[in-house]
C-alpha cells in the first residue's frame, strides 16, 4: 500500500513529459496511458468496491 501510494504521490508532483497533465491524486488514478488505465483496479472496474480497513486508514 505504501508502495503504491508513492507512486501516485510522485506522479502528481513529476515535472516530466509522461505526467505533465496530472497534478491531483484523482488525475494520477484515472490516467490513461497508452489507451489503457494505468493501474489495473481501475481497468478492471473494482477499484472502490470495498471499503477501507483500519490499516489501510491509518
């Protein structure tokens, strides 16, 4: 989870030409690259269908 979150984090704050259109975590997980989304939750259409646990939130 923390993985993933960086990465997201520093496509956000990237001044690159791959992630010049994306400044908000919300721009970040609904990018599409290349045609396909770039992470595979959103892809596949499950990316909010369950709720956070406790170690997530924290």
């Amino acid at each position: 989870m923390l993985y993933v979150g960086n990465v997201i984090i520093n496509r956000a704050v990237a001044d690159c030409l791959d992630f010049n259109d994306v400044r908000t975590i919300e721009d970040v997980i609904f990018q599409k690259q290349g045609g396909n989304y770039s992470f595979e939750a959103v892809q596949k259409g499950n990316l909010f269908y369950q709720r956070a646990r406790s170690s997530e939130k924290n």
